[in-house]
C-alpha cells in the first residue's frame, strides 16, 4: 500500500492536508506538515490532501 510523504523543503504550512486528512497529517514545531499515521485517514481522503497542497509538497511513496 502506497504511503504519504512531504517534502519538508516544499511545505509552506497552510495546513489544507491536516484539514482534509487530519487523522494522517499533523503541522510540526517548525510549521511543516508531517505525517503521523499513513494509513489515519482513507485513501480518497488522502489523496484530496495530496491534489490540494498548492506547491505539491505531498507525494506517495
């Protein structure tokens, strides 16, 4: 099964993926989304965080 990653370098913090899969992204100290738990939210709903991120900082790997 495909997971989730960010590319910390890209993220800008304005936290669309935790809005729409907070269940598998969190915002770090730093303001960078980080993934908690790649399996937290379904695969759709990952995948509207991935299409959404305006400088496509999220990938699956």
């Amino acid at each position: 099964m495909p997971k989730p990653v960010v590319d910390a370098d890209l993220c800008t913090g304005c936290t669309l993926c935790v809005d729409v899969a907070p269940n598998t992204f969190e915002m770090n100290d730093d303001g960078v989304s980080v993934v908690i738990d790649p399996e937290g939210d379904d695969q759709d709903a990952i995948q509207e965080a991935i299409d959404t991120c305006p400088v496509e900082a999220i990938t699956w790997e």
